[in-house]
C-alpha cells in the first residue's frame, strides 16, 4: 500500500478547482495522492447563474466539464456526495456508502441559502446555487406563463417576488426584467399585467456599496420595470406569495431568495465552531486545531485589516484555493507556509444586458463601459481555469 500523502479536496466549485489545478502544477510525481469529490461531474459558474435562471442564457454556458479542467492521471476525480466528514477518523463518507481516508483535507463545498429561520421560506421560495436550483426557477417562471393564460383570473402567476437586494437579487431581477418582454410576446400577455417586486430589509439596496452607483442602479432597473421595496423585511413566505413589513402581503407565483448565504451544514456537523456556518480558519487558511483541514471559499471566515468579514466572493474562493495548495505541499516538504493576503480586484456586477455598475480600486463604473468590464472579469475567470480553449468555447455568451 502506498503511504505517500492522501489529499482529498471536498468541492469543485471556485476555490475547489483553483486547488486541484495548483497540486496539479506543483507535486511533482508520486509526492502525494489527490482526489477531489464533487456532487457533479461538472464545475459550474456560479457567477453566471442569474442568466440561465431567468432566461436569457443557455444552461450550458454556464458550465464546463470537469475532465477538461484537471488532468486525471494526477488527480482522481470523484462523482460522488458527501455525506459526512469524520474529523478522528480522517475520513470523508460518500452518499454510496463509501468512504475516502484522507491525510491532507480540503473543505471547499460553498455556501447554502440562509433563511434565518423565517417561516416557509426554505420549504417555498426558489434558490440560485446551483445548475439544478436554476433549471427550477427557469422552467417555474414559464410555467407561470402558461399557467396564467389558461386561467386569467390567476393575475398571482405574473407575479414576481426576488427577497434581498444584494448582489444576487440586484443581477437576476435585472436578467428577469430583460427576459419579461420576450415572455409576454410568446404568451400574448400584455407586460402591463407582470409585477417584479424586489424587496430588501436594509435601508438601501446593495447596502454598503458605493451610494451613486446603487442609486444608478436603481434607476436602471426601476426603467425596466422593477418595483422596489427598501427597508421592508420579509416576515413569512407563504406557498401562495410573502407576508412582509407590517403585515402587507404579496400574492406572487414565484418567490425567489436572495437574501445571503451560510457555510455547508456538514461543516457545523463535523463539530467545527462556526459563525452561520462558516469556519474562522488561521491565516493560513486551516481550521483551529486542524494543521491539516483547509477550509476555503464561502466555508471559510476571514477578516480585513480593519476587522470586517470579507464578503464570501468567487473572487476570494479562487486565491484562498492558490494559496491552500502551495501551504499543503509546503507542509508535505517541510517548508514554510504562506500566509493568505487578499488582494481585492474590486467588485462588478450585471444590471442586465448592455448595463453594470462597478468599482475597481478607486474607479467607479458604469453603463456599458462596466459591462464590458464584467465581461473582461468572467473571461480572465474561463483563461484562468481553461485557457483560450475555454474562452474560445464559452467566452462569447459572458
Ligand atoms: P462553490 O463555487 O459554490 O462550489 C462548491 C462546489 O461544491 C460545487 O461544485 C458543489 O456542487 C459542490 N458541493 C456542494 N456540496 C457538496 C457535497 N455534499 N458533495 C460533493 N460536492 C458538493 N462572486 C464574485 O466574486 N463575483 C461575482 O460576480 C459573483 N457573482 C455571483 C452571482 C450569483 C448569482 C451568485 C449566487 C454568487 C455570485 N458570487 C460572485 C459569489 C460566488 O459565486 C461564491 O462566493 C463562490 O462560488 C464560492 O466558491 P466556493 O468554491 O466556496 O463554492
Ligand atoms: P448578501 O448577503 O450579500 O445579500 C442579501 C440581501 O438580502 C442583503 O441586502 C440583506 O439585507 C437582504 N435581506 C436579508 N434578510 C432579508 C429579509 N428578511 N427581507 C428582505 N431582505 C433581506 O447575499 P447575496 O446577494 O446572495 O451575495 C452573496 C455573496 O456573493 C456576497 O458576498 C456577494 O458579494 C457575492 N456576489 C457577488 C456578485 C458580484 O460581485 N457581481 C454577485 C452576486 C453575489
């Protein structure tokens, strides 16, 4: 039996990959045993999922088979769920019943939807995490449609409520927004009939992002038909809509929830410390206690200089996922590891076709110049992880 290190990498999401491609370029042969395990046989683009949820883009755009990202004779890859993570026994058990012993251990299996606790809304709102979470939201909308023209008394089906104004809400109620009119030609509806509601708790949307650039938005997407509700909390989400402020409710067909994320629930059952599920790792990204777990991506806690948790972004998945593999083959050659500094590349987001509004150091953006330049940040992503192959095939829909 060979008793070279065993890696296992949980996750072939942003930072999961981001590692597997660096062990992959940095153990030299024979040095250690990688697998990586992930629900899915492909790596999909998160940050490209409000497209394909609402509509305006094909569902395969926004994904790439694994085998074409990492070479399988260095790395085994695992199509398989995890199921639970046994941290005395070192090993990772898989939904099949199996089991994967591991020496090194790399926890990278993103976050999940957090509700806080408000009654219904696990059980009836729609989520966008996932290649599968998007299929639903996308075939549920047309079917409001569908659903509507047989019986119009239904009005509720040509209601659309998006719960949370961050980052995900803003991009995918301006996707929906650009997808209605296609709907109502194709169903014969009159657009004066759909309402897209979306609702935030905060006193502003995109709360803490640059105030101009929020107002821009705003006005952007209120142009194309969004109705906004700033500093209005969602109480309660009911199978027939949402029960939100004092007591108003909004009958909807859809409710979709954007209203922030937490760790992977099986972090919290391996019997890790965590803040809404996510792990405070050490600088060199390891859990406390665990010189040899990682945990990276929207698992993982880190603070700024001046204390604040970094928001959990693709962006800092992919370095933390860098830095992970160059400390675990540091650890396996006893050299020293190094310690995780962010470098922030600013932030950009998408108001819909031809729109974005972003900040880039101390640069602001907007319109279509910043468009361009989400465009410019979702390719490098496709170089990054598949080179000019991967741009040539998927570059164009971003
Ligand atoms: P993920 O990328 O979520 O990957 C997790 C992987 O683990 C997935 O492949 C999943 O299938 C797998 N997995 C999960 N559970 C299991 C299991 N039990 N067994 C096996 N495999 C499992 N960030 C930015 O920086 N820029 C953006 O423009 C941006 N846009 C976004 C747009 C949207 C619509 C959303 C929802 C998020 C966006 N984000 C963006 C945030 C970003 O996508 C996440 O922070 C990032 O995906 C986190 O990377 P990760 O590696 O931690 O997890
Ligand atoms: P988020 O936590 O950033 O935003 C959730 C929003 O929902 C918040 O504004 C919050 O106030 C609101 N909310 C919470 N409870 C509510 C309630 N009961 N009623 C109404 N509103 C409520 O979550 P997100 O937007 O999913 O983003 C997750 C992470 O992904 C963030 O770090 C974000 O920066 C990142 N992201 C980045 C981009 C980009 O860079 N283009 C795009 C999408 C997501």
């Amino acid at each position: 039996m060979s008793n070279i290190p065993k890696i296992v990498i949980l996750g072939a999401g942003y930072g999961g990959i981001l590692t597997a491609q660096r062990l992959q370029k940095e153990l030299n042969y024979n040095e250690a045993d990688v697998t990586l395990v992930n629900k899915h046989d492909y790596h999909y683009f998160t940050t490209h999922l409000h497209m394909p949820a609402a509509g305006t883009d094909k569902m395969e755009n926004a994904r790439v088979s694994i085998s074409k990202l990492i070479d399988e004779f260095k790395i085994d890859f695992v199509k398989a769920t995890v199921q639970q993570i046994r941290l005395q026994d070192k090993k990772v058990l898989l939904e099949d019943g199996s089991a994967l012993s591991f020496d090194y251990l790399i926890i990278a299996m993103g976050g999940e939807p957090e509700t806080f606790g408000i009654p219904g809304m696990a059980e009836h709102a729609m989520n966008i995490r996932s290649i599968n979470s998007v299929r639903f939201i996308r075939q549920h909308i047309e079917f409001q449609f569908a659903r509507y023209k047989r019986d119009q008394s239904r009005t509720e089906c040509l209601t659309f409520v998006v719960g949370g104004a961050g980052f995900t809400g803003i991009e995918f109620v301006a996707e929906l927004a650009d997808r209605i009119p296609k709907l109502c030609k194709e169903y014969d509806v009159d657009p004066e009939l759909v309402k897209i509601y979306n609702i935030e708790a905060a006193p502003s949307a995109l709360p803490g992002f640059d105030p101009e650039l929020v107002e821009y938005a705003m006005d952007v997407l209120k142009k194309k038909g969004v109705t906004f509700k700033i500093g209005t909390a969602i109480k309660e989400c009911t199978p027939d809509g949402v029960i939100v402020g004092e007591n108003e409710f909004i009958k909807a067909g859809t409710v979709v929830w954007t209203g922030g994320i937490r760790g992977n629930h099986m972090i919290e059952e391996a019997g890790f410390e965590t803040m809404r599920g996510r792990v405070k790792v050490d600088e060199y990204l390891r859990a406390p206690g665990h010189d040899n777990i990682y945990i990276i991506g929207d698992n993982s806690l880190m603070f700024n200089p001046e204390g604040r948790p970094y928001p959990p972004t693709a962006q800092i998945a992919m370095q933390q996922g860098v830095t992970c593999a160059h400390n675990i083959v540091a650890s396996i050659r006893n050299q020293q590891p190094k310690k995780f500094v962010f470098s922030n590349k600013g932030t950009v987001a998408s108001l819909g076709k031809g729109e974005a509004i972003g900040v880039v150091g101390n640069r602001k953006f907007k319109g279509f110049i910043a468009a361009q330049l989400k465009k410019a940040v979702d390719i490098r992503y496709l170089f990054i992880i598949g080179g000019i192959p991967l741009v040539l095939k998927k570059g164009k829909f971003f």
